[in-house]
C-alpha cells in the first residue's frame, strides 16, 4: 500500500510540474510563433495524451480484476479491512489522477489553438464540433504526422491536431498561414487509413464548411503542393517522434528548475481583474480560502485542494461569506461559476479563454490546471427590468 500511495504522490508532483512546464512552453511559443516550435508543443502533447490512454486501459483492467476479487471476498463474507479499503481508495485516486493529467494536456492544447485563432471566441466556437479525443495509432498517426512535418517544415502554415484540443472538431487538421494568426483557418480531413493523398476524392479535401472562404481554395492548392513534395522524397516511413517529445520536455524541466523565477518575469505585468485573482490565489495557498470584491456586483475567490483540505467544506464557507457581505437572498440572486466547471465541460472549452493563457504566474495557472487550487466568482444578478 505503501508503494501505491507513493505512485499517487508521484504522478501528483508530475502533473504539477508538468503544467507549469507547459504553461511556461505556451507562453514562449507566443512570444516567438514558431511552425517547428509549434511542432515540438504538439509532439509533447500528444506523447503525454497517449501514455495517459495507455495507464488508463491499463488501470481499468486492473480495477475489474481488483472488484472481482473485492466481491468474491464480499460474497464469503469476509472482512476486506481498513488495509484493503484505503488501497481501494487510493487505486481510484491514481485513475483520477491519470485523468486530471490528460484533462490538463488536452487544456493545454487549447490554449495553443486558442493562440493561434487569436483568441477570438465568436471563431473558435464555430469550430466546435464534439469528439472521442482518442488519439489515432498506425497507419493514421503516420499519415497525420507526415501532413504536420510536411506543412510545418515549409515555413508558411501553422498545423493543430484536433484530437489534442478540447475546443476543436471542424477536421482532423486546422491549418493557419504564418503571420496570419487569428484568421480563419483551413480545415483538412485524413482518410481513415491516415494515407497522405490529396483531394476530395483521395482522401485530404477542405470540409464544405470551410469551403466557403475564397482564400482556402489557393492555401489548399499551395497544402497540396508541399504534401505532393513531400511524398516524392519521403520513403514512406512517418518520423518517430515519442522520444524527442520526452526529450524536449526534460530540457525544458531542467531549464524551469535552474531558471523558474527569471522565466516567469517574462511575462507583462497583469491588468487589474488579473491582478486581483493573483491575489486572491496566493493568499488561498497561504490559508485555504480567500476572496475579493473586484466590481460592486462581482467577488472572485479561490480555495486551496491541498492533500487533507476539504475544498468542498471551504466552497461553501466562502460562498456563505460573500453572500452575507453582498446581501445576497432568494430576492437578490447570484451566479456562480468555478475552474472546475471550465476543466469538466468540453464545450465551455470553445467560449473561456484557457487557463494556461490567463495572466497570471507559471506557477498558479499550473496550480488551478492542477486542481491544487479552485477559482470561481459569484456575480449578484441584476433584477430584471418589468
């Protein structure tokens, strides 16, 4: 149990540090746009997402073998123990923990495409489209890769992968011309068995709802270009990627760890709705809640989910609060709204701007991605006009 515990702990600490790399990642590649810059975020991305799928097949056959055995016992009437409870309970912590990891990288893709569709939610809404978010293995990951190393490794276009973003789905592929961030991007589609052809009838084509954009017809024309090129001096083999993945993120954790505090004075001093969050953040990390009055009508707070903290027992502490100092009733209503509403909810992906682009320190985006910390505000409603 011991060994187990420490697992937990483990993938804890990395999921922290990890979002904290990442978020520093994102604010680089903002500075200087990048396509292969861009390239190296999505490996990361995707190498993390596809180790998450992989311990989370794993670990749910492990849980059906461990529930068996739990009702086999269950139905002899034997005694499981509190030792056999808390492994219980700690081997569905570390299945929630893989899921809050992945949950975390996919968040992080949206702030890349957030970035690059320029933040601008009326056009990242119209992209929305729901979907399985498995990441593609084989043959389909080959061709994909191949299309974002062919397109990427032109210089001209900036390439998203759908199935590493929350707030995508218009696709397989969201192609942006460089220097032109925020415009409307071309969508392309990848015939299942992930073969890099080209046009409608051979498997890459513009979506018709993207087909309406004058300027997508001369972009595919010019997609299609590079792929035919690439296709000629390609041997067919899609570059293996995983390792340079794990690679770019160790160096990238030794520079955070060296540099941390430099590395966050990078980024511009906040406005004041930010810099009251940030405030209101660290001190919630100080004493386990905080909250402020940032506009007559609108309070922000923030609660620590620290290991041994009760964040629920302390939402509504602090929800009572406000509602005491605001006058809030049944006759003066409220909304409120929370972090973990923005994690939980895929289409809220698509309308809230990403964590990780939200100003404020490396460490407390990382924090809130995290869950080591929740965020909220409560907004007195205004009574309605008869």
């Amino acid at each position: 149990m011991k060994a187990l515990g420490s697992v937990v702990e483990r993938i804890r600490h990395e999921s922290r540090e990890t979002a904290e790399v990442l978020c520093l990642a994102v604010d680089s590649f903002a500075r200087g746009p990048d396509p292969q810059r861009l390239q190296l975020l999505l490996d990361v991305l995707r190498d993390g997402q596809m180790t998450c799928e992989d311990a989370r097949n794993r670990l749910k056959g492990i849980r059906r073998r461990r529930e068996r055995r739990y009702g086999a016992l269950r139905s002899r009437k034997a005694d499981v123990g509190a030792g056999m409870a808390e492994q219980e309970r700690l081997a569905e912590e570390r299945v929630r923990l893989v899921e809050l990891r992945r949950s975390i990288l996919r968040q992080l893709g949206d702030a890349v495409a957030w970035f690059l569709l320029g933040n601008n939610p009326r056009l990242i809404a119209s992209l929305y489209a729901p979907r399985t978010r498995a990441i593609p293995r084989g043959a389909a990951l080959a061709g994909l890769l191949r299309v974002e190393h062919a397109l990427h490794g032109s210089g001209r276009y900036f390439v998203l992968e759908n199935d590493l973003v929350r707030c995508g789905g218009i696709g397989d592929l969201l192609v942006t011309q460089v220097g032109r961030i925020g415009s409307e991007p071309l969508a392309l589609e990848l015939n299942p068995s992930g073969e890099v052809r080209l046009g409608p009838e051979l498997g890459v084509g513009i979506l018709p709802a993207r087909s309406s954009v004058p300027e997508h017809r001369k972009t595919f024309e010019d997609v299609a270009a590079i792929l035919r090129a690439s296709e000629s001096r390609s041997g067919g083999d899609s570059p293996r990627t995983a390792r340079r993945a794990r690679e770019l993120l160790e160096s990238v954790s030794r520079v955070f760890r060296i540099n941390r505090s430099g590395m966050q004075t990078l980024r511009r001093p906040a406005s004041p709705h930010w810099q009251t969050l940030q405030n209101v953040i660290d001190r919630a990390l100080t004493s386990g809640l905080s909250f402020d009055q940032e506009q007559a009508d609108l309070y922000r707070w923030a609660v620590r989910n620290h290991r041994g903290d009760d964040a629920r027992r302390a939402m509504l502490d602090v929800h009572k609060r406000i509602q005491s100092i605001a006058a809030i009733s049944a006759a003066n209503p409220y909304a409120t709204s929370s972090s973990l509403d923005l994690a939980a909810n895929d289409q809220l992906s698509a309308i809230g701007l990403p964590v990780a682009l939200w100003e404020l320190p490396a460490y407390q985006r990382a924090a809130v991605l995290a869950q080591e910390v929740i965020v909220g505000n409560v907004r007195k409603r205004r009574p309605a006009v008869e």
